[in-house]
C-alpha cells in the first residue's frame, strides 16, 4: 500500500470514516423513530 492510505494517517482516516458511517446510520434512525412517535402520539 503505497500513498495517503498507508501509514498512521491513513488508519486515522478510516476509523474516522467509519465513525462517521456508524453516525450517519444511527442519526437517521433515530429521526424517524422520533416521528413514529409523533404520528403514534
């Protein structure tokens, strides 16, 4: 592996990008749980 994605910087990236997956996916459920809630209420 050669270029930006090798080294340290490169693994800080990619758990950064996961974190950041991991908070776009749990973000948006919790949006629309908050509005079945809403509907339901």
């Amino acid at each position: 592996m050669s270029g930006p994605q090798s080294g340290p910087d490169g693994a800080r990236s990619l758990e950064e990008s996961t974190i950041l997956v991991q908070a776009a996916t749990v973000v948006p459920k919790g949006a629309t749980r908050c509005l079945e809630l809403r509907k339901i209420g």
